[in-house]
C-alpha cells in the first residue's frame, strides 16, 4: 500500500519510471529504494542506451572466409 501511496504524493508515470529503474538496479527492490530514485530526481533522467549503428554491424563478420575452413562459398 506504501507504493501505492508514492503514486498519489508524486505522479504514477514518476512511479512507473522509477520502478523501471530500480529493476534495472537490482532484481527485487524495496520501497526504500524507489522512495530515495523518487526522492532525488532519478526517474527524471532519460536512460543511457548504447547507440546501435546498423552500418557498422554489416561491416563486421567473420575475418576467415568459407575456403579458409574447407568449405566452398556461395
């Protein structure tokens, strides 16, 4: 009920971010914890996510070619 509670005194999208971000701190959180993210502003912060360059994911592949292992390529 005490979580619930964080829902009511901030904003439930502030609660629902600063669970996402307990979870990804730990895998079973306590109130304390969502209390302090909430507290300080942490839910507040865009997570950081590698950037993907799918440009530089095709240039990258296997450095032997299939006649190197016997095989023939297609």
């Amino acid at each position: 009920m005490a979580l619930l509670k964080l829902g009511d005194k901030y904003s439930v999208t502030r609660l629902e971010s600063a669970c996402r971000r307990a979870l990804t701190y730990t895998a079973s959180p306590n109130l304390k914890s969502i209390q302090t993210i909430l507290k300080t502003g942490q839910d507040k912060i865009p997570d950081e996510k590698p950037a993907e360059n799918k440009e530089n994911i095709k240039n990258f592949g296997f450095t032997r070619g299939a006649a190197y292992y016997g095989r023939t390529s297609k």
